[in-house]
C-alpha cells in the first residue's frame, strides 16, 4: 500500500466546489480545505506509487479550477 498527500492550489473561489469533487475519487482517503500556501490537502491510499500518480495527474489535475498540485509520497 501507498500512501500520499497530494496538495492543491486552487482558482479563486473554486475550493469548496473543488473539495468535493476530489473527495469523490475513489483512491482519497480524506481531502481537506487548509490555510496557507496551498487550498486543499489530499490524503491518497494507493496499491502502487503508479496509481497515485495517476490520481494526482488524470484525476484531481484535471479537474477545472485546479491550478497546481504537488505530490509527497509518504516513507514510512
């Protein structure tokens, strides 16, 4: 198992709609809307670090409103 927190920057105005769009892709565990350099941070639980990267490409990337995204995947 693979786990990853993916953080989002989001356009203006766009974080509350975009949150929950996110939290319906299958691979998230929890997605929150947070303070700071970043709008939203994911939390991904993924057979292989393949399928997080697809989440955080094909699925939350492309999504309107989604400026940026960054992936940490998690060493322990």
């Amino acid at each position: 198992m693979v786990h990853a927190f993916i953080v989002v920057k989001s356009a203006a105005g766009e974080s509350e709609r975009l949150v929950e769009s996110i939290r319906d892709v299958s691979a998230v565990a929890e997605a929150h809307i947070v303070a700071g350099a970043w709008d939203i941070i994911v939390e991904v639980d993924a057979g292989e670090v393949y399928d997080v990267l697809k989440v955080a490409s094909s699925e939350i990337q492309g999504l309107q409103g989604v400026n940026d995204t960054k992936t940490y995947i998690t060493m322990d």
